[in-house]
C-alpha cells in the first residue's frame, strides 16, 4: 500500500468511485494548478470494494456542481491546520449552467455558439438532465 | 396578458391565455371584415430557414388580412445566413426593422434561442426541427373545439412518426392539461413516443400499440401523421416506413360516427383521398382554422385586438 502523507490544508475528496478520479482530475483542471495535487486510484475499500481519492495541498475554492455531476456519491473534506474543519456530502444539482453540452445531434446548440447552456435534472437515477432548448434528455458523461 | 410575449411551445401559455386566443379567433371569424385593420403599420417578419408551404402561407395570409405587412425570407441561401451571420445577429437586426418574427429552422431549440436575442419583438416558433409546433397545436386546439364543443375528455389517438413529429408533441403535451383526456399511440416501433414526452404524461392516460384496426373504434379523434422523409438519414428506413399505416373507407368503417380525423398536411399515403368525402374527415377545415388561429395569435402578441 502506497502512503501519501497527512494534508496540512486543503481538500480531500474521497469515496470516488474507483475509474472516476481522472474525470474529476481533469475536470477541476488540476492540472493547472501550481498546488501538491495526489490522485489515488483502486485502493481497496472495505465500503465500496474499491474507490478512487484525491487529495488538493491548496487554498483555492473549488466549483463543486462539476463533482456532483461526475459522481454525486463523493465527500469533500475540507482541511485546516492538519485538522478536518468540514465535510460535505455532494447530490446532483437540480440546475446546470454552462457546465454541460446538449448531446442531441440536431440541437441549434452543436451549430451555434451559445454560451451557459441550461440543463435541468429531470431523472436523478440515471444522472439525466433536460436541455433548456430541445428539451432531449443528456449525462455528463457516458456511463458504461 | 399576451402582448411582447414569445410563443416557443404551448407550454408557453396557461390554458387561460390559450382560451382567450381561442375566443378572440371565434370572434374573428364571425366577423373578418371588423379585423381587417388592426395591424395597419405593424410589419411581421417571416424567417423560414426550410421549405414550408401551409405554415408560411397562413401566417402570411393572416397578417395580410390583419392589415399589416410582410418581409421576410424563405430561402436561407438568400439571406445573410449564407454569410455565416449568427441567428443573434440576425434577429437583434431584424427587430430594428420588424414588430414580431415568426420563424421556421431546421434545429431544435432554434426559437428559444433566438428569444433570448429579442428584447420587444415577440418570436413565434413555427417549427423547429422535430422538436416543437406550437401554431399547429393552437390550430388543433380550435379544430377540436369547432367539431367537438371543447378540448376536455376525449379519447385521442395519435398515429403515425411519433418519433420526429414536431405538431404531435406540441398537442400530445397540450392536450394532456386538459381535463380527462386519454391518448393511444399508434407507431411503428422505430418511430415510438420519445421518452421525454412520456415522461411528462400520466401514465395512466396512455397506451401504446402498432395496431390501428385494434383501437380505432374506441377513439373521439383520429390525429393521423405523415413520415417525414427529411427526418430519415436511411432512405430505405424512410421507404420501409412511410406506408405503415394507410387511413382507407374500410378502416373508416369501424371508427365511431362522431370521430373527427385530424392531420396537420401535408399528406402523402397516410389517408387515402377516397376519405376526404366522409363528413369526419376535418383536415382541411383544421388548415383553414390554422390562419384564423394564427390571425388571433398575432393580434394577441402585438395587443391590438381591441382596435378593431
């Protein structure tokens, strides 16, 4: 078993469903960032068998409507002072904007530019959310 | 209140404010002549993006007879658009020159987009891609309440391309506000009720079947459909399906006596001409409706029906 050591400050974000912490990796952009950034992958879980987790050496606040999109079964726990000051259970945003992209081939949105596109959760089951203009059905990302 | 309102989907409006565009169509066509002015000086910009022969004329048609004005275009290729200008653009120009736009595009979503460009000019979708058809459902709406006395506790059934077609899902989604009303689909299997209507439906309200002959008499309306070829990417998937279901005399013979059959045309196999005699058939009467609907609907939006 690798060890990652103790966060001083920042942020952890555990319970990842094993196979979703590069998702969430690239959609915070992490990659941008100049902070310590550790991305653990398939470590054995006594909960979910397996589970990804991420964890942010940082001070900066991040948009948490994306992570609820990637998996809403997550945890963020903020950290300060090597201590855990908050923990957060993510759900499914009821509203999108601007994060998603229609999926439906003949929506005016695939050929214009249209910004801040609105999405509304219409089955939370299957993680679907309704265009605000054709009203077809799409995820944010494909499940399997 | 209507005026500097957008039409997008019927959704759009309460059943009230649908009522009262019913009651002011019924008042036009009791009197035309008392109608024929209220649009003096107002121009409505015509934006059809596809061919379209009936929307396109009887939106015109119902200005004209307004007393208003028309400009527009019918052919893309003949406007900025084969420019590469964006539909924002277009729309915040025309409103410079325009008092309300009705367009017709290929892609869905098109109008709610361009609403959103559109400060005071109301917008009026008349079709956008196979997603919505809200000038149709208001003309079915009159139809209905012309033949049947009101839109409340029919059995309707809705044949044909349930997939693609624009005008059922706008009335499919209308009708179902009213009270009592139960819908059979009647679809090939390719071309079924696409999920995101039936999921706004009760489903205790509906059915779903292939089979016309099996439900046909125990329907107060027959809303029958045309398969569009333009929808298809296969030709020979289009081919495979356009002759499903073929409306004849002999199937006409086990439908009720007081069933009305409705289609928004244009027709291509779908009914067979040998039914246009039978007094049931309503289909032309329903186009005829659909200018006076739309006459009500433009007085409406530009609020102008009291200066008659």
């Amino acid at each position: 078993m690798i060890n990652v050591s103790k966060l001083k400050k920042g942020i952890i974000i555990d319970h990842i469903e094993a196979g979703h912490g590069f998702e969430i990796y690239k959609e915070l952009h992490l990659n941008d960032i100049d902070d310590v950034v550790v991305l653990l992958k398939n470590i054995p879980s006594k909960k979910m068998k397996q589970k990804d987790l991420i964890k942010i050496e940082t001070d900066l606040q991040i948009d948490m409507t994306v992570l609820g999109l990637i998996d809403p079964n997550v945890t963020i726990n903020f950290v300060k002072n090597g201590e855990l000051c908050k923990k957060i259970s993510l759900t499914l945003p009821k509203v999108v904007n601007g994060i998603m992209t229609c999926k439906n081939p003949r929506c005016i949105t695939q050929y214009e530019d249209v910004k801040d596109i609105r999405f509304y959760l219409v089955n939370e089951e299957k993680k679907q959310y309704r265009c605000e203009y054709c009203d077809a059905y799409t995820t944010f990302i494909d499940e399997e | 209140m209507l005026k500097g309102r957008h039409l997008i989907e019927p959704g759009d409006f309460q059943l009230d404010e649908i009522e009262s565009i019913m009651q002011l169509a019924d008042n036009i066509i009791a009197d035309p002549e008392g109608y024929s002015l209220v649009c003096k000086g107002k121009l409505l910009a015509s934006l059809f993006y596809e061919p379209s022969t009936r929307t396109r004329f009887s939106f015109e048609a119902a200005m004209l007879r307004l007393g208003g004005e028309i400009i527009g275009f019918d052919d893309p290729n003949n406007s900025s658009v084969s420019k590469g200008e964006s539909l924002g653009d277009t729309i915040r120009t025309i409103e410079c020159y325009s008092d309300i736009a009705v367009i017709r595009h290929p892609r869905e979503g098109t109008a709610r987009l361009v609403s959103k460009f559109a400060n005071e000019m109301p917008i009026i979708n008349a079709g956008d891609g196979g997603h919505e058809h809200p000038t149709q459902t208001l003309t079915d709406l009159l139809t209905i309440r012309k033949f049947k006395g009101g839109c409340d506790n029919h059995v309707v059934g809705v044949c044909g391309d349930l997939l693609f077609g624009r005008t059922i899902h706008s009335l499919v989604k209308t009708l179902s506000r009213y009270q009592g009303v139960k819908f059979v689909f009647i679809s090939p299997k390719e071309l079924k009720m696409p999920a995101h209507i039936l999921h706004q439906l009760d489903p205790k309200t509906y059915t779903e079947t292939t089979s016309l002959d099996e439900v046909i008499g125990n329907l107060d309306i027959l809303y029958m459909s045309r398969v569009q070829r333009e929808r298809f990417v296969s030709e020979e998937e289009y081919l495979r399906l356009k002759n499903y279901y073929i409306l004849d005399k002999k199937k006409m013979k086990s439908a009720k006596e007081e069933m009305i059959v409705m289609h928004p045309l244009p027709r291509v196999n779908e009914i067979a001409t040998e039914v246009d005699e039978d007094p049931r058939a309503v289909y032309f009467a329903q186009a005829k409706y659909g200018m006076y609907v739309r006459m009500a609907l433009i007085a409406k939006l530009l609020g102008v029906e009291d200066k008659k």
